[in-house]
C-alpha cells in the first residue's frame, strides 16, 4: 500500500512543479493581477470627458482611480511617455446621465440615479496586441434634496467602474 501512496506523492509534486513553471511567464500579485512578464510600465493619460455633466472632476477621479489600480497594486510603474510605455491605458467617460428613480405623491424625486460609462483600451505596446477594449457601466443612488450628494454618487459609481476595469484587465479567464 505504500508504494502507491508514494506513487500519488510523486505524481502531486511533479504536477505542482509544472505548474509553477508554466505559470512563470506571468506576474501575480496578491490582489489577483496577472501582468504579462514582458510589461513593466504603464502610461494613464488623463481621461477624457466627453459628457455634460455638473461634476466637474470626473476626468481627474477617474484619472486617479485607475492609477491607484494599475500602478499601486501591481508591479507596473508609471511611465509619462505614453510612447515609451509598455502598456497604455486609454478611458473615455462617454455618458453621464443623472435621473430620477423614486417619485414622491406630489411628484418630486425622492431618489436620484448617476449612471456613468466608460470606454476602455488597454494597449500591450511591447507586442502590439490589444488586450482590453471594452464598454464599462455602473451607477449609484443619492438623496437629490442634498445636491453635494451627486458628486459623491458619481465618484461611487466610478470607484466600481475602476475595478471592473482593473480586473477584467488584469485577469486571464
């Protein structure tokens, strides 16, 4: 009975290995990013809003949120140049829409919704490959009898956009 036990042993450890080293040409982090190896910069440019909005930053936000993503949490470094980069991330807000969803009886807003999209490329420069291009949405509610509330909703609904950009982009499913 041993021997078979050792034989599985075997088995389990050789496979392990295999693993460890198929899975070398790519970099992950704890936070579940996988970078290709040959990628070790990124250039973010400043996103660009193409909506009218009343938020007036969402262009920086964002700008700040995808930073934060990209280069705090992985090992990518930020680069300037976005021609000297390896990768480039490109974000265009393309909608802003902020309407009511709660009527009260006299018809008057209760409960306002900020639903913002975003357009995203991400550029394997190195390679010259696309590796994300890619619509993203998400909104957020807000009481509109505060009207400072509306900023804060926006800056919610981009905090998820960013991290569903962050892991579809960092992700090999």
């Amino acid at each position: 009975m041993k021997p078979l036990f050792t034989h599985w042993i075997g088995v389990f450890v050789i496979a392990s290995a295999s693993f460890v080293i198929a899975s070398g040409c790519s970099y992950y982090s704890f936070t579940g990013a996988s970078i290709p190896e040959h990628l070790g910069t990124v250039a973010i440019p400043l996103v660009e809003d193409n909506t009218i909005s009343t938020v007036s930053s969402l262009d920086a936000e964002m700008t700040r949120l995808m930073i934060d993503r990209f280069v705090r949490q992985t090992r990518l470094s930020l680069e300037t140049n976005e021609s000297s980069a390896d990768a480039l991330l490109s974000v265009v807000i393309s909608r802003y829409e902020n309407s009511p969803t709660s009527v009260s009886g006299n018809e008057q807003a209760t409960r306002n919704r900020v639903s913002i999209t975003v357009t995203v490329r991400y550029q394997d420069q190195v390679q010259n490959k696309e590796l994300l291009s890619r619509t993203f949405s998400a909104f957020e509610e807000y009481d509109p009898f505060d009207p400072s509330q509306e900023e804060t909703a926006a800056f919610a609904a981009l905090e998820k956009i960013a991290d569903d950009v962050f892991t579809a982009a960092t992700s090999n499913w």
